[in-house]
C-alpha cells in the first residue's frame, strides 16, 4: 500500500512537470554522451579475445603499475 502511494506521487509530480521535462532530456543527454560517445573514444577495449589472453594483459598491466611505483 505504501509503495503504491509513493508511486503514484512520483507519477503524478512526473505529469505536472514542465520545466523539469526538459531538464531531465538535458540530464538523459548528458549522461548518454558521457558514457556512450565517451567511452567509445576515450577507452580503447584491451580486453578482448579468450581468457588466457584477458589474464594475461591484467596480470601484464598489475605488474607494471606496481614496479612504477
């Protein structure tokens, strides 16, 4: 019963919004651009091919961080 009432608050404050529509579009935008475009470009997959090569590039990368310091 309560979690009904709760939803139907956040619902009804969802219909009533208007500034607040086009503020969460801008949120939902940003958030998109942050991690889909971004990682796209920023964040090359080292990650990729069978198991025997994923542990060997973390164990590779573990090592090397930790010898630099």
């Amino acid at each position: 019963m309560f979690i009904g009432r709760v939803v139907r608050f956040y619902l009804e404050g969802f219909r009533s919004m208007t500034l607040g529509r086009t503020l969460w579009a801008i949120i939902l935008l940003k958030l998109f651009i942050m991690f889909a475009v971004l990682k796209a470009f920023f964040f090359p997959a080292y990650l990729q091919g069978d198991e025997a090569t994923k542990e060997t590039t973390v164990a590779t990368e573990l090592t090397d961080r930790a010898a630099e310091q």
